[in-house]
C-alpha cells in the first residue's frame, strides 16, 4: 500500500490548520464589504417608520423602487395620498420603510431643520460622481455649505441678462431659418425643442457662470462640452446594480464607464483650474491696474466664477474655499444651472403648446411691451401674465420631482393634521430614528389636490389671480410652491433660473407659435431632472418635438 511522504503529509497539516485562519480572513473581509448594508439592514428592522401604513412591496429587493420612479406619469403619489393620507411609509431597497409625507408642517420641519436633514450619502455620491465632488455646494452640508452659500448670493443677475438676451434671440434666429427652409405652404417645421433649448442654456451658463463659451447654438464641438455630455449621459439610472453601489461601495470601482468617466473629469479639472487661475490673475491685476493677456476663451468679469474668486480673495484667510472646492463649483453651476433650465423651458413650451388659450394670452401681454424698451428687463420681470404662466410651468413641471433627506438624530416630526398608522393609533407627530431616509415629493405636493383644488392636475396660468388660501402653508422658496425647495438648503440660483425662463419666452414666444401633433403621447422620464420622452414612437431617447410656425417678423 503506497504511503505518503512525510513532507507531503507535513504540508497537508499545515494546510489544514490554516484553513480555519483564511476562512476567519474570508468571513472579515465579507463583513467589512458588506458592513453598510448590514447596518442598514439593522436600522431598517427597528426603525419606527415601520409602524406606517403604507402600499405593499412589488418586489423583495426594490421595494417600491421601481412605482416611485415612475409614479409621475402614473399618478401614483395622488392614488397613495387618497388611501393612506398625508404621511405614510414606502418600501426602499431589501423593503426597508421610507418616510414620505405632504403634510406642509412636516415638510416644513424637515426642510428648515438642514443639519438635522441631510441629503443622504448615497444621494451626494450620485451629485459628486456628475462633477460636483464631494466639496461643492450641492454635495456639502452644515459648516462647509455655510461658508460656500454667500459666495453665491449675490444681487448681479442684472449684469447677467445680456446673456440671456442673445443666446435667446439666436435660438429663435435658427428656429425662424429652419421654418424658412421649407418649401412647404404652411410654413411650419417639427423641432425637437428639448435639444436645441438644452444648447442654449449650455451656452448660457458657459458664459454666465464661468466665462466659457461652449458655442453650442453654432454647433461647435468643444472638449469641455463633450466631457459634460459624458457624464450626464452616464448619470446612474434606477437599477438593481445602482443601489447595491450605494450600500456596497466596492462595488463602484467595476463600473462599466469608470475609465470613461474619469477621463471626462480630467478635462473638467484641467480646464476648470485654467479658468481659476485666469479669474485670480485678472481680479488681482485689477487690484494692482496692470494689463492682463486672456486667453481665447474671453472669459467674461460679470460670470458667475469670477464673482465667487473675487469674493473668496476677499474673504478672512478661515472662510476661503480651497482650489478644489472652488473648482468644484464650476461643475455645480452646470448641474444646477444647464439641465433644470432647459427642462423648464421644454415643458413650458409643452404646457402652451397643449393651452393655444394660454399660449395667445401670453402673446398678447407680450406684444405689450416694445423690444426698445429702455427697461426691458424690469418690464418683463414684471409682466403678470408672463410670471403667471412661469409659477404655473414650475408648479405642474418641476424639473426636479423629488428630494431625500436622511436623518442625523432621533427626532419628532410635527405634523398639521393627525394621522392614523398600521396599528389604527391617531398620531399627532412622525418618530424617527437616526438615519432614517425620507422622501419630500416635490411634485405630488405642487398637484395635491387637497391644496390645489380639483383641477390641480391642469395648465392654468390664471389659478395664480386669486391662488387658494391652502398654498399659504406651503413654505417654499418660491411662489408657495416646493420647486425650489425652502429654508437654507433652497436652490440658491433660483433667480438667475427665473431670470433666464422670462427672457427665453419673452423671446421665443412673441415670434412663435408652438403646437403640438394631437396624436403624440409625451411621458417622463427621471436622470437627474425630467426629461421628455415620445411614448406613442419607438424612437428612443429624450426629446420633444414641437411645430413651429412664426407669427411676426422677428427684429434684432
């Protein structure tokens, strides 16, 4: 019988004895990976929310993931807020509950309450990964948004509108030219308005928040553009493989665009610290009165980037934000600034495409007021038709639908009316315990027909001459409504947005007329902000296509 060698049975033993060791090492380094979600897991099980009434999960894993994501086509917040009230629980990632609530006191509390609230890590992983990084204004919290929010407030959209002004009456040039190309006796042509108003407002912000001129009206291919196109196209959408990145950050370095997007954010930062370095030279050389040779980009001193480096030079050596910071905000003028206005602009073009009502009262107030006008801009802010249909467009099209926060501390949540839970108990507040994530439905808020009135769900610019008394408790930044959210975590661009929204249909609707084929079914779909998609065609992607047709010979 054969025996084995007395080295081989040594380097057996020795193998066997060590097994336990590597499964020890095995069972740590799972541990370690999956530390996240086994503490969310464990949070979730004791979490108070859990005692809400609430729909039932469509699946194990997502939850209700999967209807909310959707549920602004469907109406499905409406449906949800008529059974369960104004507070109830959803069902997120392994059916762990989620807060949601259209209840004005409870919103309220959470919103102006922003250290106790905070945009969850997941949510400013997602922000950070567009370019934002993990020290701009949008991603920050408590001390560090403190120091960053003055830097933008400043009373200098004014020297801004010029801007506005020209990239506007470009686009309503093309789109004059492409009708008149036709050799057709309508005179008419179908413009994808959501990609042509998208290169507008890329412009716009190139110019207005950092000097940069994209050139995307005229077509131009431009390096920092197509890094832009990059990574919003590669935003991450709603997937199993996405949230489980969020709760196993390992799992982000297999990304299938990694390579991609890092090459997109190299030139990000290439240029962005050019630009900076630009603005610092400039600003001193003024301080100093030497000349200073620009580059071709021609940056322009009234930007937006140039305001926030003189500001920070300004500043006591302890609230100066860092080169990286600072660079960081040049992403969040584009995320904040590039894509919310142009889906804005989209739907309200939409909303009077589908109102010719509507859309010939704003012509009419428009024509109102001549293009010489020494206060042109005064006078357009001011025309009460025209805001009138800009608080109705952001109150039925918010560009963005929603927002989370994720608890810091135990808290009680107020609320302005009781509610009944799972247990049939009336509650006059919300529990929650630390880390608990809650979903602030910007949108189901703006159409509860319980504040609104029964025709919460229609484009009706005249509701806002005599709003209901109920929208007083909405405590939002903007119009009593919750499209710019409220308290120090509002959006801090929404005048530049207002701004640029009232030239851009002062200058394309008082030239144009907008419709719409009947026929064509127009649904969303969510990648940051909401975007247009075509159901009733098979052709893929984004876009809006509207005919249009001038009305009046535009001028200069």
């Amino acid at each position: 019988m054969y025996a084995p060698s007395p080295t081989l049975s040594l380097i057996c033993s020795h193998s066997w004895s060590c097994f336990p060791a590597l499964l020890l090492i095995l069972a740590i380094t799972v541990l370690w990976i999956l530390s996240d979600l086994i503490l969310l897991l464990t949070r979730q099980y004791f979490s108070p929310l859990r005692s809400l009434r609430g729909p039932p999960a469509s699946s194990f894993l997502l939850g209700n993931l999967p209807e909310m994501y959707h549920q602004e086509n469907t109406g499905l917040l409406a449906e949800w807020e008529v059974t369960y009230g104004p507070v109830f629980s959803y069902q997120g990632f392994f059916r762990g509950s989620r807060l949601i609530t259209l209840d004005l006191a409870a919103t309220a509390h959470i919103l102006t309450k922003s250290d106790t609230y905070q945009k969850p890590d997941f949510v400013r992983d997602n922000l950070a990964s567009m370019g934002a990084g993990h020290e701009g204004v949008l991603t920050t919290e408590g001390d560090v948004h403190r120091r960053q929010a003055p830097a933008f407030a400043g009373g200098h959209i004014q020297t801004l509108t010029p801007i506005f002004w020209d990239k506007a009456s470009q686009l309503r040039d093309i789109w004059v030219r492409m009708v008149q190309d036709q050799e057709t006796s309508l005179q008419s042509e179908t413009v994808d308005v959501l990609s042509w108003l998208s290169k507008a407002t890329l412009d716009v912000i190139g110019l207005a928040g950092f000097g940069y001129a994209f050139n995307a009206l005229a077509g131009e291919n431009n390096e920092l553009a197509d890094a832009y196109h990059i990574i919003f196209a590669t935003a991450r959408k709603l997937a199993l493989r996405t949230i489980l990145e969020s709760w196993i950050p390992v799992l982000r370095k297999f990304r299938r665009h990694n390579a991609i997007m890092e090459e997109a954010h190299g030139h990000l930062q290439r240029i962005g610290i050019e630009l900076i370095d630009e603005r610092r030279k400039a600003i001193l050389s003024e301080s100093s009165n030497k000349p200073i040779n620009m580059s071709s980009h021609q940056p322009l001193q009234r930007d937006l980037l140039s305001v926030l480096v003189r500001s920070n030079l300004a500043s006591f050596a302890s609230q100066r934000m860092s080169t990286s910071e600072v660079l960081c905000q040049i992403s969040t003028f584009m995320i904040a600034g590039y894509e919310t206005s142009s889906s804005a602009l989209t739907w309200c073009l939409y909303a009077l495409s589908k109102s010719p009502h509507s859309q010939d009262s704003l012509r009419k107030a428009l024509h109102t007021i001549p293009r010489d006008s020494l206060t042109l801009d005064d006078d357009v802010n001011k025309l009460e038709y025209l805001d009138w249909v800009v608080r109705e467009t952001l109150r039925l099209h918010a560009p963005v639908t929603w927002t989370m926060r994720s608890a810091m501390e135990d808290d009680e949540i107020p609320v302005q009316r009781p509610f009944i839970d799972k247990g049939g108990n009336t509650r006059t507040s919300i529990k929650i315990n630390k880390h608990d994530i809650i979903t602030i439905p910007i949108q189901a808020i703006n159409k509860s027909q319980s504040i609104w009135g029964g025709d919460a769900q229609m484009f009706r610019p005249e509701r806002w001459q005599n709003p209901p008394d109920e929208i007083k408790a909405i405590q939002g930044l903007y119009s009593n409504t919750l499209t710019f959210l409220s308290g120090t975590r509002g959006c801090i661009g929404y005048k530049f947005a207002l701004a640029e929204i009232k030239i851009f249909l002062y200058t394309l609707v008082r030239d144009l007329e907008f419709s719409i084929d009947p026929s064509m079914v127009i649904q969303k779909t969510f990648n940051v902000v909401a975007r247009p998609v075509v159901k009733s065609e098979a052709i893929p992607g984004n876009r809006m296509p509207l005919i249009i047709r001038p009305v009046s010979t535009p001028s200069a």
